[in-house]
C-alpha cells in the first residue's frame, strides 16, 4: 500500500467566495458551480523529480489539466530531489511535460528548498522558464482576463534562498501570496491583504498515521489542508505529488487542487 499510494492522484476542487466564511469542496460536482466562478486556478507542488519519480509520472497531471482548462496554473517548489542526482538525459523531457500545461492567464513559480540542493538553483530556474514559467523571487505580478484582475506575490524560499516579507497591496480584485514553506506566513507583514495564500513543502506528513505525524522545519505550525488566518485569508497547503527521502506515501495521496474564485467578489467582500 505505501508504494501503491505515491501513484495515486487526489483531484480536490474548492470555491472560495470573498469573505472566506465558508470554503466549499465541490470536487464531487465542481461542473455545476461553473457560472458562479470566473476564474479557476489550479496548483501543482513538490514534484521532486528524480531518477525514481521520472516526468513520466505526471501524464495523469497533465490529463486533469487538459479536462478542467484552468485560467492559471501556479506551482510552490521543488521542482527536483536533488540536483547532483538528476538523470539529465531527463530533462528535455521534462521541459516537454511541463509545456503541455497550459493555461490563458499564463504560469507562475517559486522556488522550493529542494530546488536549491547541490547548487540546483539556475538548473532549476531554467527548466521552469523552458517550460513556460514565469518564476517569481520575492516579485509581484498582474493578471486579468474580461471579468477580474488579479496579483500574484512569489517568495523567495524561506529555507534555502532570500525571502521577502512585505508586498504591497494593489487595485486588483484577488491577490495572491505563493510560498514554499507554509510558515513563512509567520513572517509575512500585512498578512491580510491576501485573499489566498498557496504552499507545499509539507508533503501532509507524507506517511500518516493515528500516532504518527511527520513535521519538518518550515511546517511546523502549518502542516497540512486549509487554514483561515485572521477573517479573509485563507492559507491552503498541498500534499504535493512527489516523495522526498522514501518513495512512500500512506493516507496521504498526491494532490492536484483546483481554486474557483467566486464571482462579483467586491458585493461578497460585504456579506456578513
């Protein structure tokens, strides 16, 4: 079962009004909140490639992105394991899978702690742009499409590279904080400007048991699923799809999530 699960993909789909109240899981019929939504995001993280976890593995990724259509795709890092055991006769293909995601409001990135291991760092970086990333250090970016705006803060990982904890906020109807490291929350000033905050790093634990939870440094205090910090900031945490240290998973499927935002967000800011 523990080698069976890491081949496993847990498809999850929320919509997220304004005011955060209630988060809704709608993956068992998220086709009929379709008109209620304008924008969908999905969120791809921790694929710690590898000559174990080869691009291959991902196809049933690209598959559910092909399906649902999103209008933007983000990943939180750790593209790679380890950077000195990459097999490089993977890499082109690598570059391939990930040009077969696509998205019309583009693709964007940051950098995970694996993805600094042995010097990784520009191997990384590259793979991603060739891949058709766009990888946010400590930067912000804007997007929109005929019916909302959007921004988009990237960190810096907290770990390995240069975090920044401040963003400005601006005019655009949602914003967005993507981090390696779900603890960096801590850290990061005016934390409620943000109406949703995406993660990874944590793998859920990876293997979870009724008397075992594994923590590691940088979620530690954010560990897994959905957090709501203060009254309209919602921190959401994938489980990744890839392992790290063992190639097993149990309780803890990889995970592809899907955000549909809701419509008119300025009246739904106003709901009590």
């Amino acid at each position: 079962m523990v080698f069976i699960e890491p081949r496993r993909l847990n498809e999850k789909h929320y919509f997220i009004k304004k005011n955060k109240k209630k988060v809704l899981d709608i993956s068992n019929a998220f086709d009929l909140y379709e008109n209620d939504s304008n924008i969908v995001i999905c969120h791809l993280s921790d694929f710690h490639f590898s000559r174990y976890f080869k691009p291959q593995r991902i196809n049933r990724v690209i598959r559910s992105i092909m399906d649902i259509a999103p209008d933007l795709i983000v990943f939180t890092g750790d593209l790679i394991d380890n950077y000195e055991k990459w097999p490089h006769k993977e890499t082109q293909r690598l570059v391939e899978k990930l040009n077969r995601m696509t998205a019309p409001m583009g693709k964007i990135a940051v950098l995970g702690n694996h993805d600094y291991r042995s010097e990784g760092y520009y191997f990384v970086k590259t793979v991603l742009s060739e891949g058709g990333f766009t990888v946010l250090e400590n930067e912000e970016i804007f997007g929109s499409n005929d019916e909302v705006s959007i921004n988009i803060a990237g960190m810096d990982d907290c770990l390995s590279g240069n975090p920044k904890f401040s963003f400005e906020r601006t005019l655009a109807q949602w914003h967005l904080l993507l981090v390696h490291e779900p603890d960096g929350v801590l850290d990061t000033e005016n934390i409620q400007n943000f109406d949703l905050i995406l993660a990874g790093h944590s793998h859920g634990g990876q293997v979870r048991l009724p008397f075992l939870f594994y923590k590691i440094k940088g979620s530690i205090t954010y560990t897994h699923g959905l957090y709501l910090l203060g009254k309209k900031t919602l921190l959401s945490i994938s489980n990744g799809i890839g392992t790290s240290l063992f190639p097993i998973r149990f309780r803890v499927p990889p995970e592809l999530i899907y955000y549909h935002l809701a419509k008119k967000p300025a009246e739904v800011e106003q709901e009590k």
